[in-house]
C-alpha cells in the first residue's frame, strides 16, 4: 500500500460562513503531522448539484503526504465532523465536504475509497480549481492530463472569487 506521495483534495461548503470555513479547514489540514501544503488553488463560487441549495465555495490543494490514503480519508472525514458535517442525503447542502481526489498515479477501488474520485472526471467546480494547480497531473484512469479533462466539461457556473 501506498505511504507518501502527492495528493490532490477538494474542499468545498455552502452552509453557513463557507469561505471562513474553507480556510480554516485547510488550515486544520495543513496543521496535520505528516502533511505539506505544496499547491492552493483559489476559491470558486460554483452552481449545487443535486436538490435545490446555496451555490458553493470550492477549491483545491495539493499536499505532500506520509501516510496511507485510507488515513488521509479518515482525517478528512474528521475534519468534516469538527466542522459540523452531518450526512443526511445524497447530494444535499454540507457545512464542509472534503474529498481525496488524487494520489499520485495510485488507482484503488474499496467499499470506501475510489482512487481517484470516481466523478472528478464529470465536475468542473472540481476540476477548474484542480486545473489551476495542477494542470499536468495525469488522472490513471482516463490517462488525461486535468487541463485536458477541464475542457471536456461545462465549466460556465464556475467564478473564481
């Protein structure tokens, strides 16, 4: 299993005070033993998918990692929760919401964790910012580089603030 490595994270909110939340998530992230800050895109105001809810803030970080990516997923859903994410539906409106997109070139596939993110490939509010900071990272799956896959999405209800 994979231990150290460059990976990719989307942060995004549109409950409450998002763009204080955001920040202060990274700056928790950041903080944590183990993991570097190397890339921070900016933050998008990007349309909701799913049930009718606020317009998100949305962005990217690359980090540099010494840890398993099933640590990093655990450290991710505690965040969410010190940032009061609660699961309710699919889709819905989130006080926080952090996903591991990437991890180098690694691909796994488990009850509870894709690598990478099964529909990063289809979301522009994930790739606009991705593509900022990381336009050369090839995602394994597709073989693609992310400013290749940015263009093959509709990236009109992503503003960068």
């Amino acid at each position: 299993m994979k231990t150290h490595g460059l990976c990719a994270i989307a942060l995004g909110s549109n409950l409450g005070d998002s763009r204080n939340t955001v920040a202060a998530a990274l700056k928790s992230l950041s903080a944590t033993p183990h993991i570097t800050l190397i890339a921070q895109s900016s933050w998008y105001q990007t349309a909701a998918v799913g049930p009718p809810q606020p317009d998100y803030i949305n962005g990217c970080v690359v980090l540099q990692v010494q840890m398993a990516p099933q640590l990093i997923l655990e450290i991710l859903l505690d965040i969410e929760a010190q940032f009061g994410r609660i699961r309710r539906e699919r889709w819905g409106p989130r006080s926080l919401d952090l996903d591991l997109l990437l991890y180098d070139d690694f691909i796994l596939d488990t009850p509870t964790l894709q690598i990478p993110h099964p529909r990063m490939r289809d979301r522009a509010f994930v790739l606009v910012p991705l593509a900022e900071i990381a336009p050369n990272w090839i995602e394994p799956v597709s073989g693609k580089a992310i400013a290749q896959l940015v263009q093959e999405v509709d990236c009109s209800g992503v503003i960068r603030l």
